[in-house]
C-alpha cells in the first residue's frame, strides 16, 4: 500500500520525464517511487495530542502582545541610537518540555519575538540556546520563558 499515491505517480511521470520512456525506465520509476513514499511515509510526525486545545486562544493573545511589545522596545533601541546602552548576547534556558510539537511551537515563539532568536535545541540535557538583542537579566528571560511560554504549552501538549 503507497502511503502517498499522488507523490509517487508524481515521481514516476517525473523520472519518465527525465529519462524518456521505455518499459525499464517505467519499472525502475515505479521502484524508486514507491520506496520514495515509504520514506515519506517514515519522516511523517505524530499527530499533536491537544487535551486543552481551548488555551490556545490565551497563548495566542499573549504571543501576538509580546511581539507588538517587543517591536516596540527593538524600534527604540535602534531609533534613540541605545546602541553602545545594551548589551546583546547568548543564553540557556533549561526546558522541562518533552513534546515535539510544543517545542516547535515555542521555537516559533521566540523566534517570532523581535529581538530574540532560538538558535540550538540540546536534546540531550534539554536546553536551548537564545540571543537576546537586550540582555539586561539572563535569570528575568529564563524566568519568562519558563513561566509565560513553556507551562502555558506544557497545559496545552501534555
């Protein structure tokens, strides 16, 4: 059973395509897709579980405040000229988030954020490594994180 019928007729139209056609080349197309979609069909995540999937709203108008807030404090510093003021640099946040997609979903958070970027997810001792543009309190961004971000996901994944 083909896990993605339309990829692999796809793929063997494509390798007739680019090899012309003859009865080899459509056996060998229809190999090489075939074995194509169960790969596919290997790369393909688990469905997210979303018990409370009613806090998203929450979560959503935080993020969409944080981020108007955080434009707002990025466009100051760069429009007052703050820039010998701040200082920017590297942190880790322990997390105690397990959930593959809540940790994309985060990713995306503080990626989103102005001013802020995730750059490397330890899965090993569950860190990750965030640039902040203004670094004032590592232990204030840590606590944000944690507090405003992972325990709302962690209610909604877990």
């Amino acid at each position: 059973m083909l896990p993605y019928p339309l990829l692999s007729a796809s793929l063997v139209l494509t390798w007739l395509a680019l090899n012309g056609f003859t009865l080899g080349h459509l056996i060998l197309g229809c190999i090489v897709s075939v074995f194509a979609s169960w790969g596919m069909a290997s790369l393909r995540p688990a469905k997210p579980r979303l018990p409370k999937w009613y806090l998203l709203p929450k979560l959503l108008g935080i993020v969409l405040y944080d981020i108007v807030r955080s434009n707002i404090a990025v466009a100051s510093i760069l429009l007052t000229g703050r820039r010998g003021r701040f200082k920017s640099g590297f942190m880790t946040v322990p997390l105690d988030l397990e959930d593959p997609t809540a940790l994309a979903v985060l990713s995306v958070i503080i990626t989103s954020t102005p001013g802020t970027a995730w750059l490397e997810y330890n899965s090993l001792n569950r860190t990750v490594l965030i640039h902040a543009l203004d670094l004032v309190d590592e232990e204030a961004w840590r606590v944000l994180i944690k507090t405003r971000y992972e325990a709302l996901l962690m209610e909604i994944f877990e």
